[in-house]
C-alpha cells in the first residue's frame, strides 16, 4: 500500500483548493497540505466566485460556502470536497454522487469544545454572572455600602431538569456533565438506547428548564422549537442552540425572550451568518438574558487542530484508495 501511495503521488500531483480558510482561523498551519500537492489558500470566497475558483483543482476544502449541481458540474478535474466540519448541508450530495466525487467530513472534532461552550452558556444564563460583573466593574459594588449584591436573583441548576435535543457525541457530553451538576436528563433522539430517559420533543419542552440543542439541520428538524412548543414551556427555561440556527423558529424565539417568556438565551448558530440588522435577533443584542456568540462554540485551538489534521488524513486516505469519513 505504501507504494502505491508514493506512485500516486508521483504522477498525479494534487491542485488543492482552499475557499474559506478563515472560518480555521489565523493560527494553524497548512504545510501538512503543502506536503500533499500544490496548494492554493483563500481565506474568503463570494459564493459567486466559487465555480471559477474550484475549476481545475482536484481537491477542495471548505466550510460553508454551498456546492451545488451547476458549480460542480463545471469543476471537470474535481475528486474530492473536504468538509471542515461535522455538518455537510452546504453539500448537494446527490449531484456529487451523480459526478463520482468523493465527500468527506471531520466529525468528533469538536465535542469538548461545543460541550464546554454549551455548558459556560448554561452557567452564565442560570446565574445572571454578567450582571454581578458588571456590578464590580462599574464601580457601583465599591461605592456601595453592603458586602454583597444579591439581585438579580439566581437558582441552582442541581435539581433541574435539562433536556438535551439531539443525543450525538456532543448531546452525550452535555448530558455528562449537566448530571454532574446535579440535573436530571431528558433526552429526545432518534434511537432511543435505554442510557437515559428518551421522551418526545414535546413532552421534552414541556417539562424541562434548561434545553439545549444539538440536533443536525434536516427536514424533520427544520423549525423543531416554535411558537407552539415555545409556549409550552416553563415560564422561564433557558434554551441554548448549538446546533443550526434554523433548527429554531428565530423570530418566534425572540418575541418570547421580549415577552418574558424565555429567561435565558444562549446561542451559536444563526439562519444566516452573520446574521443583519433584519434578523430578528437584532432586537436582543445588549439584552442581559441574551448570550449571543458568533458561531465560535466549535473552535477551540485544540478543536481546529483536530479538524484539519483529519482533513489532510482524509487526503491522504483518498489517494491511497481508502475510505475515510466519506459521506457521499
């Protein structure tokens, strides 16, 4: 296998593309790629230039800009699209199929990194920590008279209950955790294994305080949490999305949050990134019930060292006739 490796290399040295290099970061090294043929590193690309930048190389690497039928049908000497990430929607996965071009994706990655996230989101809702921070740093707290501040008030996450939607790797991680806090688990999945208590989505929203989401965009997921299952909930349960913005119906989350009906909002993952002065979450910035963070849950250094180690590997395991995280 190692010579035939080598012989592929040798005569078919690789043109690889990179579209959005700045979704990685400004950190990480490529010369791994370098090593596998001729690179080529953009750090941003309009959605209308992609077919022109992909057509004649033979790998290419991105994050979220789409590949549909037209742009690959015009990329003749296209192998191979690397995902870098878990998610691959932006994929038309059925016209890569029709065009014999391979698909991969990186998954596990980033499990720690959204974990940790997800939980800091939980304990800075659940404990108003901006607030008492900000009582600090503003002066108020040394110009006062008392040894402490205790409003606004806050509760205790130990003897809540926190549904987890989605029970993936990373689902699985926050449930960890969530129970070492104290919490009782609900969990709705597609499978469910007898590992925790499974429930409907419904019976999910209606009984937990704390429900954070970690559910892949499909069609059944698409608008999951709306206006109806918003307003079975508890007065007062946080929510935290993770996972894709439209999982959730936007403009149904933030009327709720205005109306006091949702106490604590943590998100990563918006509709569309980022999102403008039209979005409906516009109206929430600022809010102190709102934590709002630009789609960084996923990228801990450790987390996009992980994922672009995979993405060479995966080069590397195309080209040597293996199959290696292929989706398509």
């Amino acid at each position: 296998m190692l010579y035939y490796y080598k012989k592929i290399y040798s005569e078919a040295f690789m043109k690889i593309v990179i579209l959005d290099a700045a979704t990685l970061g400004d950190d990480l090294s490529f010369d791994g790629l370098r090593e596998l043929g001729e690179l080529t590193v953009h750090q941003t690309t309009a959605q209308e230039d992609v077919a022109e930048r992909i057509c004649d190389c033979d790998v290419v690497i991105l994050n979220k800009l789409k590949l549909t039928l037209d742009i690959l049908s015009s990329a003749k000497n296209l192998k191979l699209i690397c995902e870098t990430a878990t998610g691959y929607d932006n994929i038309d996965l059925s016209a890569a199929r029709k065009l014999g071009i391979a698909v991969c994706n990186v998954p596990g990655y980033s499990t720690a990194s959204v974990v940790q996230v997800t939980l800091a989101m939980a304990l800075s809702l659940a404990t108003n920590l901006p607030d008492f921070e900000k009582n600090v740093s503003s002066g108020t707290y040394s110009e006062g008279n008392c040894a402490n501040t205790l409003t606004p008030v806050f509760h205790e996450l130990a003897g809540k209950t926190w549904g987890v939607v989605g029970y993936g790797n990373i689902g699985k991680g926050v449930a960890d955790v969530a129970r070492a806090l104290g919490c009782k688990i609900l969990v709705c999945r597609n499978h469910p294994d007898g590992s925790d208590e499974c429930v409907d989505i419904d019976t999910l929203c209606k009984n937990s305080d704390i429900i954070s989401i970690h559910t892949p965009l499909s069609d059944a997921t698409r608008g999951l949490i709306n206006a109806e299952r918003i307003a079975s909930m508890k007065q007062g349960v946080i929510i935290i999305n993770v996972a894709r913005g439209a999982v959730t119906d936007e403009k149904a989350i933030a009327n709720a949050i205005l109306d006091g009906k949702i106490g604590g909002f943590g998100c990563d993952v918006y509709s569309v990134e980022p999102f403008r002065k039209d979005h409906p979450f516009y109206a929430l910035l600022g809010n102190p019930r709102v934590c709002l963070t630009p789609h960084m849950a996923w990228g801990s250094y450790e987390s996009r060292v992980r994922c672009l180690n995979t993405v060479t590997d995966n080069i590397r395991a195309f080209y040597a006739v293996e199959k290696q995280n292929r989706v398509d």
